[in-house]
C-alpha cells in the first residue's frame, strides 16, 4: 500500500520528463524557438535541465517504492 503514491509519482515525473526531453529535441532538430523572446540556446539548456531533473526525481521515486 506504501508503495502505490511513489509509484504513481515516478510514473508522473518520467512521463512528463521524457515527453518534455523529446518536445525540446524535436524544436532544436527543427531550429525552432523552444520559447519566444528568450534566447534559443538558453531556452533550449532550461528546458533541458528541467527535463533531466524530471526524469531523475521519477527514477528516485522508483528507487523508493
């Protein structure tokens, strides 16, 4: 029973990451704005990192369920 909120979590954390992962690298491919007005480059590495962490606090929930 304890380990169904983590799981739900990880599940959450790692969908979200990976399609944020493959929506940054399909408009850097493309080179399209990650986000309008900021710098592509700079956009692009946040939303990156936000990515990553996601993926990572998913694969911490895993490890804790």
């Amino acid at each position: 029973m304890e380990s169904g909120p983590a799981i739900f979590s990880g599940v959450v954390f790692a969908l979200f990451g990976g399609a944020l992962l493959m929506w940054t690298v399909a408009r850097v491919r493309h080179r399209e704005p990650v986000a309008h007005g900021v710098n592509p480059v700079a956009s692009a590495a946040v939303a990156g990192v936000a990515a990553v962490l996601a993926l990572a606090l998913g694969t911490w929930c895993f490890m804790r369920s």
